[in-house]
C-alpha cells in the first residue's frame, strides 16, 4: 500500500499533486529537478492504482547552539475520487511510525485554516506563529536602495545570522535552491540589501513578500521602495517572525505551523522559546 516512490513514479506523483493544488506539470516538475535526490517521496498505491502522495523534506531547528533534525510533511495529498476512504490518515500514521525514529519529529504547515484541526487529530501540536500584514507603495517614500540577487549560499547565511536568535527552521542547499527557483517561477527573487533579505512572488499587481529580514523599519522601507519602484506593485503583503522588531505593533499574529514530535525528540523542541519560533519559507 505505502511505499517510497522512484524517478519512475514522477507521472503518478504529478497527477496526484495536481489534482490536489492546480499547479501546472511546470511547477511540480521544478520542485522534482531540485528536490528528488534530497527528499523521500511516499506514495499511496493499492489494485485501484496510485491514490495519495506526501513528501518529507530533511529540515533543521536551530535556536542559539540548539541543532535538532526534522522532517518538514509537504505537498499531501490524495485523489478526489479517493478521498473520505481514510487513505491519508493511514498514510501520515504509517509515514511517522516510518521515519520519526531517525529525526526529531515531523513539521508541516497546513495549506487552509481546515486542515489545523486535521492534523492536530492526528496528533500534531501548535508549533511557532506568524505575523501578517500589508505595506502600501505610498507608505514607503524615499528613493530606495540597491536590491542584490542572492545564491542559495549567500541566503543560507542571510537567515542564520537574522533568525538563529529566536529560532528558526534551516533549510539545506536543495532547500534554498528550490525556495529561490520557486520566487523567480512565479515572478520574483530572493535579494539582498544592507543588512537584510527579502524573497518575494508577484501576485498581479500586488507583491507577496515571503520572506523578511533587516535590523530596522528604515531599511526595510528603503528596499519596498526600490522593490515597488522595480516591479510597478501597488501593495505588498508580508509574512513576519513573531519574534520579528520590525513593523512592531501592525499586523496580525496567528498559527503557522504543526509539529508531531518523535518519542525522545528534545524537551526544548516544545517549550516556551518555540512558541515564537519562525517555520517560514513555505514553498507554494
């Protein structure tokens, strides 16, 4: 029934993901080229044929010296003609009794507001929060500032040195590479500027901002300046650390992130310092 699937199985793990998300043969094929070597793709087959797929993506939680090993559960789903039969529920149940004995346990981010209560009865927890809010192109005059593209290196080290303070997940090489391929498929990119980072997609004429760091309001409002001026947006939305001094006091802070732990995963993977803690750079 549940199996890992092979470089054979990439047309049945596309129809499923596109049947689950509408994303084109394009976009699942690109997270392919830069995940497949890296990932553990599971597949849900039984005399029906293909029906579910999920994959795990190898994930560090870092805070301070802290280094703890996670999966990150990323793009589950299952056929609508197969769905209601219980396959993903046996599935995540089978995946976790699997693999939660090498990591710390298995992250994920539920896709729609519904699927918290899916999987919190499947025993994932509440795990880190996100502020949420927008930034229109009249609130940032100024001329701006020179925006850099970045490498996945140079935004490995971006992230670490801007969020290791209050915790965040780290991503590896296959990780960054697909996080900046993603931003530039849908019209964006990962760029620097001093002091800080931002990823960023176009979305029409507004910017989904994904990603943001910088020590002050100042610079970042300098690089939305340059970005707005860039790109002609009108409206960027961003997604922010709770732990993040930027913007303090705007926005709205909600759940993000779930978290099953394995038996024996650290007692600091569930205490008070990760309730901030920052699970960003969703791939979508």
């Amino acid at each position: 029934m549940l199996r890992l699937a092979g470089p054979e199985d990439f047309s049945s793990l596309c129809a499923i993901w596109r049947a689950g998300f509408g994303d084109g043969e394009a976009y699942v094929r690109l997270f392919w080229q830069n995940w497949r070597e890296n990932c553990r793709p599971y597949l849900w087959q039984d005399e029906a044929g293909p029906a579910a797929a999920l994959f795990l993506l190898p994930v560090e939680y870092r805070r301070g010296g802290e280094r703890v090993p996670l999966w990150y559960l990323y793009a589950a789903a299952t056929l609508p003609q197969r769905q209601g039969e219980g396959i993903m529920s046996r599935m995540l149940e089978e995946v976790y009794r699997r693999e939660s004995g090498g990591r710390a346990g298995i992250v994920l981010v539920p896709g729609e507001p519904s699927l918290f209560s899916f999987y919190g009865a499947r025993g994932y927890r509440a795990w880190g929060g996100l502020r949420r809010l927008a930034v229109e192109r009249g609130g940032c005059a100024g001329e701006g500032c020179p925006l850099t593209p970045l490498s996945p290196e140079e935004l490995a080290g971006r992230r670490e040195a801007a969020f290791l303070a209050g915790g965040y997940l780290a991503h590896g090489p296959a990780g960054l590479r697909h996080a900046v391929a993603d931003c530039r498929f849908w019209g964006g990119d990962a760029l620097g500027f001093a002091g800080g980072h931002l990823l960023y997609q176009r979305d029409g004429a507004e910017l989904v901002i994904k990603e943001l760091a910088a020590p002050d309001d100042g610079r970042v409002l300098a690089a939305l300046a340059a970005l707005f001026a860039q790109t002609g947006a009108a409206r960027a939305r961003l997604v922010l650390p709770v732990f993040s001094p930027l913007f303090a006091g705007r926005g709205e802070i909600g759940p993000f992130a779930q978290l099953r732990p394995a038996p024996g995963a650290p007692g600091g993977l569930l205490g008070a310092g990760t309730e901030s803690g920052y699970a960003g750079l969703l791939y979508d």
